[in-house]
C-alpha cells in the first residue's frame, strides 16, 4: 500500500488533486538541474559526445527575489494584545519562522504550492484522550513544500481538507487534517514504515487529534496569479511556469557565451619539422614547450607552405551579453518583476535596486501577492493564538486585532517618508501616536500610552526645574 492508497482509506475520497507531473519539472528548473534540457549530445563528424550545458540558475533567483521582496527582516506581524503578541513572537523564533518562511517563501513560488502547518507537542491526555497536563505542550510553526501537500477538497480554490506527508528515517508520517460533523478540524496523524510508495500500515497506526475548531490549522501559500495549467484545480503555479522557453533560452546564450571562452583561446598551428629542428643549430629538438595547450602540431609540411599559423578567433563577447540582457529582460516580464529588474555586468547577474514606481508592473504584482500573503500570515497567526490558549497554561487573547506590516522600502524611500511624516505631525494632521504606531511597529493603543508616559516625564522634568529655579530678586 503506498501514501495516497493509505489517504484514501481513511478519508473516503477516491480522488486526489496533483499537479505532480508540473511540480516535478517546475522542481527541476528550480534546482538548476533539467535532465531533458540541461543534458545533450552533439556530432563530431565521428561520434556522438555527452555534453552538459551550463545554467545560470534564474529559476531559484526568481523566485529568492520574490521571497526577499515579501517576507525579510522588515515584515511585522502585530497583535492589538501586547501579552499575546509577544506570546506570538516568541512561538515564531522558537519555529525559527523568519527564515524558515522566507525559504518557504521562495519554495511555493517555484513549485506553485506550499504551506504552514501549526503543530502542538507533548500534550498530556490520559487513555480516554482527556487534556490532563498542559504543561510542557509546545507550540511550533513548520513549513511543509508542494511535492508533500495533497489537497482533499476545496470550496472556491480554497483548500479545505488537505493531507502532508513526510519521509525520515525509513518511516513515512502522514498527517491528514479533516473536518468532522461539527465543522472542527480533527488532524489525523499516521506513521508507517518504509517509503510513500510501499508502506506498512494499519488502523492501530492512526492517531486522531480533535482541534476543537473550525480554524484550520495549515495556510496554503502560491503566488497570487491564476492557474492556466489546470483551471480546474485548487493547487497553485509556479511564478515562472509561463517562463519555461525564457529560462531555456537565458542558458542557452549563457552555454554559448561561456563556450565562447573555451573554443576561442589562442591556438597557433606549428608544422612538425619546425616543432623538432632548430634553425639556428639545426638541431632536432623541441623548440617548443611541449605542455603549452596554445600550440597544436601539424603533419609535415609541403615545401613553400607557412610553417607557422595563428588562428585566434575574435570573441564575441558584446553580441552575447546583449543577446543575454534581452533574455534577462524578457524573463523578468514574464515572472512579474519587470523588464528593468535583471542586469548582467561584469559582477554577474544583479538586481536592480532602485525605488520602483507604484505605477511598475512590478508594483502591482507585489502588492499582489501581498493580499494572499496578508491572509496566509494573519491565518497561521490566529491558530497558533488558539493553540496557546486552548493546549497550553498560557491564555492569549484571540480576538485581538492583527495586522501585517510589509516591506515597502523599494517603493518608498524611507527615509522621504518619515521626514514628511514629521511635518505632518507638528502640522497637526498626523498624531504621535499614528506616527509612532507606524514607525515602530506597535498598535495605536500600545503608541498612544507610550506617548502619555513621555509626555508625563517631560512634564515633571518641567515642574522639577520651575522648583529649582533659583527665587527672582526683587
């Protein structure tokens, strides 16, 4: 019995969405490695050769791109709930989650799905299942790639029921989160032996863990952009799926530019009788470094015919790196980043840096992705606050306000930015509290109490100097 035989039988479901076959390939360009592309062969005039043409990897870049721009070291995840907050922050640097998801990022963008799971361990229950010692529960954020998702059902291209698997060690764990007759989550986890295709399985092996509720407790990520592989399916494409001829022809004039190097070099053909006699003494001797890979020898030749010939080629260096800046241009337009967002120079392969305009095409794919992103953060966010509250001593507010702060620096400059805000707070059109709510991460509540407190300090450093002020004479 294999994973997907096991999926059905406990879910009852004969068919199970997959985009395997894209995923697989979407995989390979991701890797940099596409066996039906990357690996050729070529006629000599004698024989076939195995040739391995070079990439310049632009399907991994891509998509680091994209997950730098949406998920780096300015994005914030805020709760209107100072204790819940930091209960929030911490479960997410105990999941290790700014760097986790920022690969996990990355990931879904290349295979066109991913998700993050919220887990709880170590909950203490008793033979009946009952919640008896909550003390050493540990909640924790895991990221789980597209090639071990398997979507069960979805409403409107949401993913309702969904199964991961995972193999480690010779064992295959399955975890399958379903919903029950009351609309709550039941999260059926599974260990087996072997692998997904030959595994060993019975109903003794299933745990059932009840969530207690109708949150699911995964958030699928994919780029925001319609499926046109599959219209009928819940799954994602990849961000460059429609990029495939762009990134087959980037390593193309890549290969060629490099072997532009390689069959180019200075090569000087010497006839054998001036290789081995010198003509000052005429001597037979090898006038010539025999290891010198610049010089190639050549039958003897007829009398009157040049002994000695250059035959360095003129390389095309300028005819490449245009061809190559075009395809660079051509795949950042196709993967949303614009045409101006790939230069190639002398370092390489570099990404632009300058602000970008909100009227870019870049601009508005960002933003984007963003809205999926946004729901996807404040989802995982709200079940990681249920599961603290409902599997753990710790009590969080879960109906707390949460809000996500993005990136925006590369269409902003920031700097710009917060000096006009300092004029618009002593013009009055702007409050401290909005001001610093925005600039330092916190809710309007945390801000404005913030504020009374500097602005009690300042009013008592006042009265305490009016106090010390030496008595005027009279």
């Amino acid at each position: 019995m294999n994973a997907r035989e096991v999926i059905k039988k406990i879910t009852g479901h004969n068919k199970l969405y997959d985009m395997c076959d894209y995923i697989d390939n979407w995989l390979e360009w991701y890797t940099g490695d596409v066996k039906a592309f990357h690996n050729y062969t070529i006629y000599n005039g004698k024989k076939q050769l195995q040739m391995k043409r070079m990439t310049l990897n632009m399907g991994k870049r891509v998509c680091e791109d994209w997950a730098n721009l949406l998920l780096n070291e300015k994005t914030d995840i805020t709760v209107a709930d100072e204790y819940s907050q930091q209960m929030l922050h911490n479960v997410l640097a105990d999941s290790k989650f700014w760097t986790k998801g920022n690969e996990g990022i990355e990931k879904s963008f290349a295979l066109g799905i991913g998700a993050f799971v919220t887990t709880v361990d170590n909950i203490g229950t008793n033979e009946e299942g009952v919640l008896t010692d909550l003390s050493k529960s540990r909640v924790k954020v895991k990221f789980v790639n597209g090639t071990k998702i398997i979507p069960l059902t979805f409403e409107d291209d949401e993913i309702t029921e969904c199964a991961f698997v995972n193999v480690n060690s010779g064992k295959t764990y399955l975890s399958i989160h379903l919903k029950n007759e009351q609309g709550n989550y039941e999260i059926h986890n599974i260990t087996c032996d072997g692998d997904v295709d030959n595994l060993s399985f019975s109903d003794e092996d299933v745990e059932v863990f009840d969530t207690q509720s109708p949150l699911p407790w995964y958030q699928i990520v994919k780029p925001n952009v319609a499926n046109n592989v599959d219209i009928n399916s819940p799954l994602g494409v990849s961000v460059f799926a429609n990029a495939i001829d762009n990134l087959k022809e980037v390593d193309l004039v890549w290969d060629s530019y490099a072997n532009e190097f390689v069959l180019g070099r200075k090569r000087i053909f010497v006839n054998a009788q001036d290789w081995a006699i010198d003509s000052r003494t005429g001597e037979e001797h090898d006038v010539f470094d025999s290891n010198d890979v610049v010089i190639y020898v050549l039958p003897e030749a007829e009398d009157g015919k040049q002994l000695i010939t250059d035959q360095t080629q003129t390389l095309r260096v300028a005819d490449h790196i245009a061809a190559l800046q075009n395809q660079l241009n051509l795949l950042g337009y196709k993967c949303g980043l614009g045409t101006e967002h790939y230069k190639f120079d002398s370092a390489g392969v570099a990404t632009a840096t300058q602000i970008i305009s909100v009227n870019s095409e870049m601009f508005r794919n960002l933003k984007k992705h963003e809205i999926l992103l946004n729901d996807v953060l404040i989802g995982m966010s709200r079940s990681v606050l249920y599961a603290l509250n409902t599997f753990t001593p710790y009590k969080v507010n879960m109906e707390a306000e949460i809000t996500i702060k993005f990136d925006d620096s590369i269409i902003v400059d920031e700097t710009t930015e917060r000096t006009q805000d300092i004029v618009d707070v002593n013009l009055g059109v702007l409050s401290k509290a909005e001001y610093r709510a925005k600039w330092y991460n916190e809710d309007l509540g945390t801000a404005q109490r913030a504020i009374d407190e500097i602005d009690s300090f300042s009013i008592a450093d006042e009265e305490t100097t009016y106090m010390e002020q030496e008595p005027a004479e009279v």
